[in-house]
C-alpha cells in the first residue's frame, strides 16, 4: 500500500511516497499529479527516501509525468532514492 502527503512550499512541491508504489496505486498517484501541476509550481520534488518498492507499471508512469512536466516547464526532482529502486 502506498501513502502520499503532498506538501506546499510556495512555488515548490513536494510528494512525499511511503510504501509500495504499484499499479494497485497509480489511480491514486495519477489524481494527486494532475492536481500538483494544474498549480503551475516551478519545481516538483518527490521523496523517494520511504519508498520500499516499485513495479514496472509505476516507472512507466513516472516517466509520463517527467515528459509532462518538461513540457509545461516544471522542473522534476527525485531525491533520496534508495539502492534498490
């Protein structure tokens, strides 16, 4: 199961992700993105530092939201990813 916190820091973003991201997730996941960017932030960070696991259906989908991004000119960031992922 996947927990996501959003947090706002002015024209920053930040999603925190705790748990398994997989494809069980991504309607959620999918949701809370489309709402970060209709905002119109400068940057996007996601907290990967709680994140225990993720499938091949779930990076698909981050790569969509990194193309997305580029193209609305958000900068995207993934930070504290572990060894594993």
């Amino acid at each position: 199961m996947l927990k996501i916190k959003v947090e706002e820091l002015g024209n920053v973003i930040i999603m925190h992700l705790t748990g398994k991201l997989f494809l069980e997730s991504l309607n959620d996941l999918t949701y809370k993105w489309e709402v970060m960017v209709q905002k119109r932030p400068c940057v996007i960070a996601i907290n990967c530092a709680n994140l225990e696991s993720i499938d091949s259906s779930s990076i698909g989908t981050l790569v969509k939201f990194f193309n997305e991004a580029m193209s609305k000119d958000i900068q995207l960031v993934f930070y504290d990813l572990n060894a594993s992922i």
